[in-house]
C-alpha cells in the first residue's frame, strides 16, 4: 500500500508559477513511475508529466515546456510555469507500480486575473 499527500496549488494569476509537491509513504520502494493528471468538472481526466525511477519524463501535449517534474525518494514534484485561464484544474498526483495505483486527493490550481 502508498499513500499520497498533495500540497501546493492556489490562485495565481496569468504567467504565473505553481509548485505542486505529493508525498509518498507506505511501500514507496515498488513504485517505478510517479505521475500528475487534472481534471476539469465534466472532463476526463488528462495526463500532465510522468517521471520513472530511471528518469524517463513524459508530458501531455497542452505542457509545451512549461512544466517540470522531479522526484527524490519519497516524493514528487511539479513545477509549473506560464500558468493560463485553461490551466485551471484539479491536479492529482499518482504512484504505480506492481500491484499499487495510488492517487492524492487532489488540489486545486486557479489561474485568473
């Protein structure tokens, strides 16, 4: 079992950054990828980065180099810079690996002038 706890998000305005930060606890050492997804109410919930224990780094097409994602041992990270009005979301990090889909609860980012 892993357990995840999200912090970070809140209001910023247009161009702005956010850090987002999700803890991990439990079995983290068979988690292999860590990830980050948003949804918008009505909306399925889209990808936003992964990060795998080697590095690997994937990002959903909307990102276009404006957020980063990092890990360290129990936790991972998501920078996200040159924030916009549809950047606004509930993001939920998520940690998978062999017999483990963990999600955070989620955390809100508003993006609005």
């Amino acid at each position: 079992q892993v357990q995840l706890v999200e912090s970070g998000g809140g209001l910023v305005q247009p161009g702005g950054s956010l850090r987002l930060s999700c803890a991990a606890s439990g079995d983290v050492s068979s988690v292999w990828i860590r990830g980050w997804y948003r949804q918008v109410p009505g909306n399925q919930r889209e990808l936003v980065a992964t990060i795998t224990n080697p590095g690997t780094k994937q990002f959903g097409d909307f990102v276009k180099g404006r957020f980063i994602t990092s890990r360290d041992k129990n936790t991972a990270y998501l920078q996200m810079n040159n924030l916009q009005s549809e950047d606004t979301a509930v993001y939920y990090c998520n940690a998978r690996g062999p017999g483990i889909d963990a999600w955070g609860q989620g955390t809100q980012g508003t993006v609005s002038s």
